[in-house]
C-alpha cells in the first residue's frame, strides 16, 4: 500500500513537470511567433490590437476563430484554403508557420 502511495505521487508530480513543460514550450512558441510576425512584416498589413496597418484583416481575435491546424495550413499557402485570398504566400521555414500558427492561435 505504501508503494502504492509513493507512485502514484511521483506519478503525480512527474504529470505535473510534463504539463509545466508542454506549457513552457507553447509560451516559447507564441514568442517566436510574435517575432516572426514582425520579422517578415505581416504588420504591414494586419493589426493585432493596436500594431499594424488596416489593409488585411484584423488578427487581434483570430485565435478565436480558427484553430492551430488551419491557421497552419492558412500560412503554408493562403490561395489553397480560399482561391480568391489576397494573401500572397510567404517562404517560411516549417519551425517559422508552427511559431506564427501558435502566435496567431493564441490571439483571443
């Protein structure tokens, strides 16, 4: 019973490092997503909040609107998601569309 007990709390605290860890992660990801946005200049034609210029859509609640995977597939290249997009696509590296996805998710 006492073995029992000491494994389920180091089962316990050993969740709660990957949680803690998976959290850190994602933090560090919607950084280098905000980086991104402003390195390749998508502030030149959307905002977010109060950043940008108004000529694309505002992307200040996108996060609420669309998930990770389509905002991924989005940024991978817009004109397959929606023919008639204004979006030119960007070269992006696979590591810079998984940071701006979650950059963008995180917009709320």
């Amino acid at each position: 019973m006492f073995i029992m007990r000491i494994a389920g709390s180091v089962a316990a605290v050993l969740l709660g490092v990957v949680v803690l860890s998976a959290a850190a992660q994602e933090r560090g990801a919607v950084e280098q997503g905000r980086q991104v946005f402003k390195d390749q200049g998508c502030y030149g034609c959307h905002m977010v909040e109060k950043f940008g210029t108004p000529i694309g859509p505002d992307l200040s609640h996108v996060g609420a609107k669309h998930n990770v995977a389509y905002l991924t597939r989005w940024l991978e290249d817009p004109a397959s998601q929606k023919p008639t997009a204004h979006m030119p696509k960007i070269e992006l590296s696979k590591a810079e569309v998984a940071s701006l996805a979650a950059y963008l998710a995180s917009l709320r």
